[in-house]
C-alpha cells in the first residue's frame, strides 16, 4: 500500500471518527433536553461535553475537508489568474498552500506545550464535584489535527507546484457548486 493511500486513509478515518462524535454531541444534547423537560433533572457536564468536542471535531475533520476541495476560500482572485494562466494559477495556490502548512505547523508547535502542561498539572475542564474532563486529550488532538493539517498542505503544494510546472490543474473544481470532481 503506498504512503498516498494509507494518508488518505488516516484523513478519511479522522473524518469518521468526527463524524461519530458529532453523533454522540447530538445524542448528549438529546438526553440533555429530554431529562430537563421530562425528568426536571438536566444530564450533567453537558455543556463541558460540547464545547470540548466542536475543537476535536473541527481538527478531526479538517484535513479531510481540505483534500475534498470543501475549506471556505475567496477565490476571486485564483479564478481571475486561472482564466489567464493555468501555470501560475496553480502556483499561486501552491504558495497558498505552503504557507498553510507552515501555519499550521507553527499552531501544533505552540499547542504541544500546552497539552503537556496539562498533562503534567492534571488541568480539567469543569466542576469536580459535578463532572471534570481532563485537558490533555483535547489538546493532544488539537496537535494531532494540526499535524496531519500541515501533511496536507505540504501534499497538496507539492501537486500543485507539479501541475503549474506541466501547466495543468492539480485539482479540477466544478465551478457550479465549489466541489472537487
């Protein structure tokens, strides 16, 4: 199996796994509404179990949606160049690209400190005595999701230098409804 694969794979099965905890969010919030308005009794830390779980699932999903071609751009000016020149088009969005990965690179290096301080310290989100969460893992993925982030970036301005070199586009976009075909 080639390294493309198995990346493709580990994005696609980061993308699942958001997906199941978008699931499980909806599920929370459910029992959350269904124990206060029959049982006058809310589920606890529902609140805590929410606001964790939208980091998680935008950095599990995120490189997923990148590869897709689905991340919310203003291409007016990519599409302009297009219609010029294929070549630098493509160029222009492989310099876009470098420069993300580079960000995101730089969000995982400043993230790592901060998910073992709170693995050293034992910081928890919410109320012991109520429902408390550790820090950790949340910033662990947090690491994880910008790290695949910055690979993605990285494999995408690599194609992109390449079709700007041969003058064809790595990625072909239907411009009807912004999806990757």
């Amino acid at each position: 199996m080639s390294l493309a694969r198995l990346f493709d794979g580990l994005t696609r099965g980061m993308n699942a796994l958001g997906t199941c905890l978008v699931l499980f969010i909806m599920g929370v919030v459910l029992a959350d509404v269904i124990g206060r308005s029959l049982f006058s009794r809310p589920l606890t830390g529902t609140a805590e179990m929410v606001a964790m779980s939208i980091a998680v699932v935008v950095f599990l999903q995120f490189p997923s949606t990148l590869a897709a071609g689905r991340v919310i751009a203003a291409d007016g000016l990519v599409e302009r160049l297009g219609r010029r020149s294929v070549r630098a088009e493509q160029w222009l969005l492989a310099l876009h690209h470098a420069v993300g990965a580079g960000l995101f690179a730089l969000t995982g290096r400043y993230v790592w400190p901060l998910m073992r301080i709170a693995y050293d310290s034992g910081d928890y989100y919410g109320t012991p005595a109520m429902f408390s969460f550790p820090k950790w893992p949340i910033f662990s993925v947090i690491c994880f999701g910008c790290t695949v982030m910055a690979l993605q970036y990285a494999v995408m301005t690599v194609g992109f230098t390449r079709a700007g070199w041969q003058g064809r586009r790595y990625i072909e976009v239907d411009p009807a409804n912004k999806v990757v075909s």
